[in-house]
C-alpha cells in the first residue's frame, strides 16, 4: 500500500481535505440561510481553498500534472461560483440558484476526488479506470440527479 503522507505539503492537504469533508457534509444536512450555515460555509471555503492550494504542490501520483489536477482545476471553477454568487447577490437576480450550483458542484467534487484519492491505493493500476474513476463518476452522476431534484425554484 502506498505511504499517504509524503511531506508536510501532504499533511496539510489531507487535514484541509478532513476539515472539508466535515464542513461540507454539515452544510448539506443542516438548514440553509442561518448564521451558522454562514459560519460554517466560511469555515468550508477556507479548507477548501487551502485544499486547492496545496493540491497544485503534489504531484507523486502521476509525477506530473495529472488528471486528478484538472479535477482541482474544476473544483477551483466550483467554489469560485458559489462564492462570486454570495459576492453578487445584490445585483444578481438568481443569486441563489449560481449559490447552490457552484457550491454543490464542489461538495460533489470532493467527495469524488475522496473517493479517487482513497481507491487508487488499494486496486491494482489495470483497474484504476473501473474502481477509481468508476466510482468518482457514479458519485458525480448521482449527487448531480440530487442537485438537480432539490435545485432551488427561481426568484421572479
């Protein structure tokens, strides 16, 4: 199996993932709107963009700029939508919806990129295709059909 932790680079990205993981999840179970999901969501951001950050610093997967980077790429897309969104909802009429889209477009990310990070350690690489990608694209595909079933309805 190989080492998770290769240098304090490393550390840093998998406690920033932990941090995530948990804000993102409490987010997405507990009423929306309150100050706590305020609090809350800022505490996500943070870990998410010193997630972001650092996994622009690790490359031993691949050696090189990878898949799973253009993955960070997206995800950096993501929470600059959900966070622009909150920035312009004075003057932006769906607000809301841009809100809700980009910051479940980067929940689901993570989670996807969870699951990438922890199946390619344990499956052979002949099935890193099937068990990692696999399972990242079940996760995308499912979380987006719920996105999509709670997606705010739009403000007239």
């Amino acid at each position: 199996m190989a080492p998770v932790l290769h240098s304090t680079v490393s550390a840093v990205h998998v406690t920033a993932a932990l941090l995530a993981l948990l804000t993102g999840t409490y987010i997405l179970a507990t009423p929306k709107g309150t100050r706590r999901h305020r609090w809350v969501g800022w505490a996500y951001v943070s870990s998410m963009a010193v997630l972001l950050l650092t996994a622009f610093r690790i490359y031993f997967l691949f050696g090189r700029f990878g898949i799973v980077h253009w993955g960070a790429v997206g995800s950096v897309v993501a929470l600059l939508v959900g966070v622009g969104a909150i920035g312009l909802r004075r003057v932006m009429r769906g607000w809301l919806r841009w809100h809700y889209l980009g910051m479940g477009a980067s929940v689901l990310g993570l989670y996807a990129a969870f699951l990438v990070e922890s199946t390619y350690r344990f499956f052979p690489v002949a099935y890193f295709w099937w068990s990692t990608i696999g399972l990242a694209t079940i996760v995308l595909a499912g979380g987006s059909l719920l996105l999509y079933r709670h997606y705010p309805p739009r403000v007239t």
